[in-house]
C-alpha cells in the first residue's frame, strides 16, 4: 500500500511515473483506475503508454470500446517506434480493419461486416517490415506472411523465407510455422518431410492451432514422422479447440467414423456442423451427407438440403451436384428441375463430371433452359467427333429430339447407330427409329435385332419393346411365353408397363396359361403407383371376384381412381356396383409409359 500511495504521488508531477502508477495498478487488477493515468502518460507522448492505451480501447479494458480511438492511439505508437504498435498496426491492415491517411488518421474499417472488409497489404508490410527490422519475431514472422500470401506483384518468397528463419531462431512459433510451411513447399524426400514436421512440432508447442492441424495431417499419413492416427486425432482435438476449422471437421469426422479415437456420432456431428457454420465447405457437405444417408433415423432430406445448400455456396462441386439432385427429385425441397439444372451447372462449372452428365440427361428429359440445351448439344457434339460412343448417342438423341438443334432424323440415325456398337440405350434407340421408320427406312428385322440386343443386355425399356415384338411377331417369330419372360423381367426392374403387362398376360386371352391369382398380385402392383388401366382392372378383378376374391368397397375405390384418371370405362364398372362415377378433377391423359 505504501509503494502504491509513493507511486500515486509521484504521478502527479511526472508522465512516466503516472505510466508506473497505471502499470501497478494494471497488475493489481485495478484496470479501471489505471485508465486515468494511463491516458495522461499517453498525452504526454509516451509511446509505451499510447500503445496500452490504444489496446484498452480495443478490448474494453477499463472504458467502453472505441476501435477508432484504439486505431489512432496505436497509430501514434507505431509511429513514435514501439515495435509492439507496429506489429498489431500490421495485423489490423492484413484483416481489413483499419484504413489509414496518413499520420495521427487511423480508423477502423466501417465495412458492414468483418468479411466485406479488404485488406491493405501494403500499409501492413509497411508496419511489418519496421518491427521486423526493429528485431520483434512476430513482426518478423508477420512480414514472412505477407510476403508469402499478399498479391502477387509483392511476394518474394526468398525474402520470407529468411524473415521467418529469423523469426525462428527467436523461438517464435509463428516463425517455426513459417518455417515448417517453406519446407514443406520445398521438400522431395522424406529427409525434406522430417524437417518440416519437427518445425510444426515447435510451432505447435507454442499452441499455434494451425500448426497443430497440419502436424494431426502428417501424422495421420504417416509423412516425417511415424503414422498414428490416435496421436493425430488427439492433434486434430487441439487444433479444434482453438477454432481451427479444418480441425474441427477432421475431428468431427474422426468422432463419426471412431478414427483414433471412440465412436461418438452425436459429438463428432456437433463438431462438423461449427466448422460448417465457421464456413468450411467439406464439412458442410459431410454433413449434408448425414442427413442424406440416415443411419440410426432416418434421412432428413430438408436438413441435408440446406447443409448441400452453404457448401455449395462456399464452391463445393460435389454438393451442388447433390442439391441439384434433391430438386430434381424433390426430396426435402419442392421439385424443380430449373433449379435442379442451375445447381448442376454450378457443380460442372467447377469441374465434377458427373454434373455434366446429369445436366446433359435432365436437358434430354426436356430440361434445363435453352442456354443449356445448347451446350449440352455442343459439348455431346464435341466429344461424338472425337469417338466417344456415349458422346455420339447422346448427340443423337439431341438430333432425335431437337434439343438444342433442330431437329434431323436422318443424322440422329446415323450418329445413333455409330453408338450402338458399344452403348446399349444406342442399340435400344437405333432399334425404335429402324421399326417406326424415323430417319431410315423401316426394317423390322433390323430394329428388332438392335432392341433384342438391348433388351439382353438388361435395359428395361429394351425389354419391354422386345417383349412386344414378342408378342405381336412383327420383324420375327411371334413367342408369347419368350414374351411374358422378357415382360417379367422389365417389372423386377419397376417397369410399370411391365408389371401391367405381365399382369394382362396371366389374365387369360395370351398364348401362356392362365393365372388370374396371379394377374390380380400384378395389376394391384401397377395400380399402387397410378397406373390407370391396372386401377381399372383391379377394380373389375375385386368387383366380379375374378380371381376368386370379391370385395365391393375396395373395387369402388380403385375405379374411381381409374376414372379420377379419365379412364370413362370405369363408369360401367361403378353402375354395376351401384355407384356414382365420379367425374375427374381436370382433364388428364391416359396412362403414359414410365419406368
């Protein structure tokens, strides 16, 4: 108490001694009386003192926060030459957050938001390359960065390099990071490996969380140093508790998979979901992958939707290819094959593949705008001049169906059965356009030979087509039993066509046994997922107990389905059990083939 009171008296006549009365105080844990002598020695001109200052008004350190007031009494320091206001000056321009005019004017940037903040990489190699020179390590090891990551026309990596050796040997752990990043740059062997990992294993000591990221990689692969995924786990753990995003996904995805450490599905998703929020892309789209596979719940497609949705924003290829899935088939999200086709265009933009194939099938189905039907057509175009047999039957169905060209069956043909040497759904089309005429002339024998090919090789629609030729004996024998075979196999396949198909054959009236049992399992399969006509039948099956089962009510509720559909026929069906025909909501079509 007795020194405190001295120190307090001799405050009152000198500007350095109110500095170490507010120093006293600030170690006694008196910040805010501090302040008051603290300001004084700083308007004084006491660099030391503009420095504190300038910090307490950044963090709030005994008076409220002003970031301008902390920016120019920093400002003053810096230029008054204490080495530690030169290093933060540095680091407030590297981030943005400060602009600066000239001597006495620094303010802090009044951007909305820190990410709209742009760095100014000149005034802080400025600031940095005085502290550096001044000896401080971290201004040293500042400089090393900015020469190292600044713009192009101010890298100077030699010179970097030598800054963060310097830094180094100050046992700054910034600096043996520098280091250990420049060694990694340069190494060719496993020696080069070794170094940079015992450099991150210095800066890692000093608690740096990248350096502790980085070591958790080369310790996982086993690179400079001995492989051991629980060790690099446990790295991954640290780097994740100091907020390092790449950490934190690494150790969430350890927790999910048990990867070094004990399975915790429930912590490992907590933690990739903050480094997805911190806006790390993979992680949001492992997660978005969570939700999509399900596991112990089931899958949560709106979930995964918006997770697809911020890597995807962030340039993740692969999961806007996975978000333009969802909108295509609307799952979590409504339907919308525009935006499906915006999304895939997004992902193939950024190089995923498999993007452009699904642009080019949704742009085949009828979708996509007329900007992508085009470049799809020129792409496929492109690639069938090179060889490519996908290429060539994809350019063929765009000449086929006028997708992006206009329409030439004759050309479609001709690239169309170029493809069929190798493509079966060439084979299929080439098959069609030779039995109906388009393009050729008509050669049933021909198509069919193309669509029996097909049709062997497993495509449903092939084996459905084959199956008819089957039946009716047009370009070949007629063989209604090979017919319900290839039938059967099209609806193990969810051929809805089919399954009606194979349905109407065991009903009798086919040159195969009857089976109306057998029938009524098939056209109650088709009517559960809209198929009129087997509606229809179903319907009529249960009404007049056609397969040995009758059941008025459930009849009712199948024909009027059908007729909900527009199929008319139903009406007498529902007069014989006594029923209104309802009249169908809005004109539909009849049952159209799908698969």
């Amino acid at each position: 108490m007795a020194n405190f009171l001295k120190q307090r008296a001799a405050s009152l006549f000198s500007p350095r001694a109110k500095l170490r009365y507010a120093l006293s105080l600030i170690e006694a844990g008196e910040v805010g009386r501090a302040f008051a002598p603290l300001s004084a020695a700083a308007t004084a001109g006491i660099p030391e003192a503009q420095f504190r200052v300038g910090r307490a008004y950044l963090d709030g350190a005994g008076v409220p926060v002003s970031r301008e007031e902390g920016a120019r009494w920093i400002e003053r320091a810096a230029e008054a030459g204490w080495v530690e206001a030169q290093v933060v000056l540095a680091t407030l321009h590297l981030f943005g957050l400060v602009a600066s005019g000239g001597v006495g004017s620094a303010v802090f940037s009044t951007g909305p938001s820190q990410q709209d903040a742009k760095p100014d990489y000149e005034r802080a190699a400025h600031w940095a390359s005085r502290a550096a020179e001044a000896g401080s390590p971290d201004g040293q090891a500042l400089l090393g960065y900015i020469l190292t990551s600044g713009p192009a026309e101010m890298r100077d990596l030699d010179t970097a390099d030598r800054w963060y050796a310097r830094s180094a040997e100050a046992g700054c752990p910034q600096g043996h990071l520098g280091v250990a990043l420049a060694q990694l740059r340069n190494a060719l062997d496993a020696e080069g490996q070794q170094k940079a990992a015992a450099s991150l294993a210095r800066a890692a000591e000093g608690g740096l969380g990248t350096a502790l990221y980085l070591l958790g990689v080369m310790t996982e692969r086993g690179a400079g140093v001995k492989q051991d995924v629980a060790a690099a786990t446990e790295l991954y753990r640290q780097a994740a508790e100091r907020r390092v995003r790449s950490g934190e996904a690494r150790y969430g995805l350890a927790l999910m998979e048990g990867r070094g450490v004990e399975r915790n599905t429930a912590r490992g998703e907590s933690w990739l979901r903050r480094a997805a929020l911190a806006g790390d892309a993979e992680a949001a789209a492992l997660v978005g992958d969570l939700y999509s596979r399900g596991g112990d719940l089931p899958p949560n497609y709106a979930e995964a939707a918006s997770w697809y949705g911020r890597a995807a924003a962030a340039g993740h290829a692969a999961s806007a290819r996975a978000l333009g899935l969802l909108y295509l088939t609307g799952a979590g999200v409504q339907r919308d094959p525009e935006e499906a086709a915006r999304w895939f265009r997004h992902s193939a933009e950024r190089g995923d593949q498999l993007a452009h194939v699904d642009l080019g099938n949704l742009v085949l189905g009828g979708g996509g705008s007329e900007a992508d039907r085009t470049a799809a057509r020129e792409r496929f175009e492109q690639a069938a001049e090179t060889g490519d047999l996908v290429a060539a039957f994809n350019f063929g169905v765009c000449l086929a169906e006028g997708v992006g060209v206009e329409r030439n069956d004759r050309q479609a043909a001709l690239w169309l059965r170029r493809a069929a040497d190798g493509v079966v759904n060439a084979q299929y089309w080439y098959g069609r356009m030779l039995t109906e005429g388009r393009g050729v002339e008509i050669d049933l024998k021909e198509g069919r030979f193309w669509i029996s090919k097909a049709a062997e090789a497993g495509l449903p629609d092939a084996e459905m087509a084959y199956a008819e030729l089957l039946l009716s004996g047009r370009g070949g024998v007629r063989d209604h039993a090979a017919a319900l075979e290839m039938f059967e196999r099209a609806a193990r396949q969810g051929h809805i066509n089919a399954i009606f198909s194979v349905a109407a054959m065991h009903g009798g009236g086919h040159e195969v046994p009857e089976n109306r049992a057998l029938a009524q399992v098939h056209f109650r399969q088709a009517a559960e997922r809209g198929h009129a006509m087997a509606q229809l039948m179903l319907g009529r099956y249960l009404a007049r107990g056609l397969a040995g089962e009758t059941n008025s009510a459930e009849a009712k509720l199948w024909l009027q389905r059908a007729r909900a559909q527009g199929l008319v026929e139903a009406d007498a069906e529902l007069a014989r059990l006594g029923a209104r025909p309802q009249p169908p909501a809005a004109p539909v079509a009849r049952a159209v083939s799908q698969n």
